[in-house]
C-alpha cells in the first residue's frame, strides 16, 4: 500500500488545529506520514502540534522553522517527505478520516494527479457549499486542465488533489514565497505537466470558513498586493508555458483561465484611481486577446455579474 505524506503548515492556529490534527493522526490509512510545519507560531499552536507529536511518534513529524509564510512552510515541509504520494491539508482546516483509503486505487494505479471532493463549511461545520466537479478518470495534464477550469471553481487549490511524489519532485515544483495567491501561480502549471490525472466524487477536505480567510482581508494595501501578485503569477505562467511540451490548444487554456481570474478580480479592488492603473497593466499585458469564442458567453456572464461593465468595456476597445 502506498504511503501519504501530509504537510500542514502551522502558523497561529490554535482554535482549530487539535480538528485538524485529529483529522488526520485517525486516518482509516495506516501507513501515513504527518507533516507538521510550525511557521513561527507566536500563540498555542506550537506546543499543541508539539504534545500531538509526542503522542503520536509513528505518524508524526515535527519541523520548526522562522516565520516566512505559507509558501516557504509548505516548501520546507516537503524536503522532509518520504511517501508515496503527497497532499496539503492547511492547519485550520479538517479531511474526512477515509479520504486516503478512498484515494488508495488511484495511488495503486499510478495517477500523478487526483482531484477529490471539497466541502465549504462554517465554524460550527455547518455546510455552506459543495464544490462541484467533473468526474473523469485516465486523463492527461492537457485534458484534465481543458475540463477543470471550464467546469470547477476550485481549480488552482494545492489541498484539493493527492500527488505522487516522484512525478512533484522530477519537476521541482515550488510555491512561490511572499506573494498571495500561491496556488494559482502553481497548480495550473502542474496541472499540465501530470501524464496521468484523475477527478473523483470522493468528499475529502473541508474547507473551513474563517476570521482568518484571506479572502477577508479588510487591509487594502495587502488587497492591492494580492491583485498585482496576480498578473506578475500571469506574467510567470507566460514565460514557463513557453518550455512546456504541451499543444496550441493547452496554452490557450491557461491563458484563458489566467485571463479571467485577473480580470474578475478588479471589483476587488475599491480605490478608483487604483483600479484605473491596474486596468492598464492589464491593457499592457494585451490580455483580452486569450479570451476566445469558445467559452467568450461564459466570460461576459461573470463580468457582467462581478464587475462594472463600463470597465470591461473600457478594456476590450
């Protein structure tokens, strides 16, 4: 049987890391390594996974490190895996205990990507959306990325798949320090590079929603920060997709799926005068030349529910 290598990154997440813990040290897996990434904790959250670690030495392992944020945890947590398989579970969210037996045929059968079931959910576990997607099984890279981003809004999260380690670490996968939106700027591309790439109605993850979610951050300099790491991630995917062996047709599909990220995130941005500039770094990159005819409806359906038109417009002439 395969071994799993889960790496959590711990930073300040004392209220809801013994849930995330207990997770994962009941996995209905026996042979599983836990990863655990204490990224300069100020609060409890180092001397919980510290007594979790104790109690469970066979499963456990215990890493601290300075402060350097999601990315560079994350990174510094997989130089220590030894399993078969690699997944990411962040500290302040949970899995179900049988998400890794339930995965155990694919890591059999040698996929170098599976994608599982996400659940969102509140701070008392209550349900507050399911994500949904497209099952298929034996794709490649190119045709796993050409159904997810048409069909699945968690498309880029590193915690939503199992990967196999040997197919991670031959390409040197790495998240991108001190930026926002890390996954993004990754997973796409890995996504690419998997010869083989499976997507199951297996529910696995729960995504809590909390205080802590990025996506609520109130801070606008970090909320323009988040946007402008968006198209230097776009810039990146530009230049890497170049020394990808992949079809026309790939290329196109990741530059769509950037495209539309970028564009749907000016509404995030709420300084007038801001959003002019970044709409002209947009302009700049000639982006709207990815959008095609073939999902064009789909775009102008979003945009004209998450942004004002008159800046869509503005960007098209």
């Amino acid at each position: 049987m395969p071994k799993v290598s889960v790496i959590v990154p711990i930073y300040n997440v004392e209220k809801y890391l013994e849930k995330c813990l207990d997770s994962l040290v009941n996995q209905t897996l026996e042979d599983i390594e836990i990863i655990l990434v204490n990224d300069g904790s100020t609060d409890n959250s180092g001397q919980i996974a510290k007594e979790y670690a104790s109690k469970y030495k066979e499963k456990i392992v215990y890493l601290e490190k300075q402060n350097g944020g999601l990315s560079d945890a994350r990174n510094y947590g997989l130089e220590y895996a030894k399993g078969d398989y690699i997944s990411f579970v962040d500290s302040d969210d949970y899995i179900s205990k049988n998400l890794y037996s339930e995965l155990a045929r694919y890591m059999e059968e040698d996929y170098d990507m599976v994608k599982f079931g996400i659940l969102t959910v509140n701070l008392k576990n209550n349900k507050i959306t399911q994500n949904e997607t497209k099952q298929f099984e034996s794709k490649t890279g190119e045709e796993a990325f050409d159904i997810l981003y048409k069909t699945d809004k968690m498309t880029e999260v590193a915690w939503g798949y199992l990967y196999k380690a040997s197919f991670w670490k031959e390409n040197n996968f790495k998240f991108t320090k001190d930026m926002y939106h890390e996954d993004f700027g990754l997973i796409p591309l890995v996504i690419l590079k998997a010869k083989k790439v499976a997507s199951t109605n297996i529910l696995g993850y729960y995504y809590v929603q909390s205080d802590k979610s990025i996506t609520r951050n109130s801070d606008e300099k970090k909320k323009l920060k988040m946007s402008y790491d968006l198209l230097k991630f776009y810039d990146n995917m530009i230049k890497e997709i170049e020394n990808y062996d992949i079809s026309k047709k790939a290329k196109e599909n990741i530059k769509i799926y950037y495209t539309n990220c970028i564009l749907l995130e000016i509404k995030n941005i709420s300084n007038e005068e801001e959003k002019q500039k970044y709409i002209k770094e947009i302009k700049k990159r000639k982006m709207i030349k990815n959008i095609k005819v073939r999902n064009f409806k789909q775009l102008v359906k979003r945009i004209f529910l998450n942004i004002n038109i008159d800046y869509y417009l503005k960007i098209k002439r």
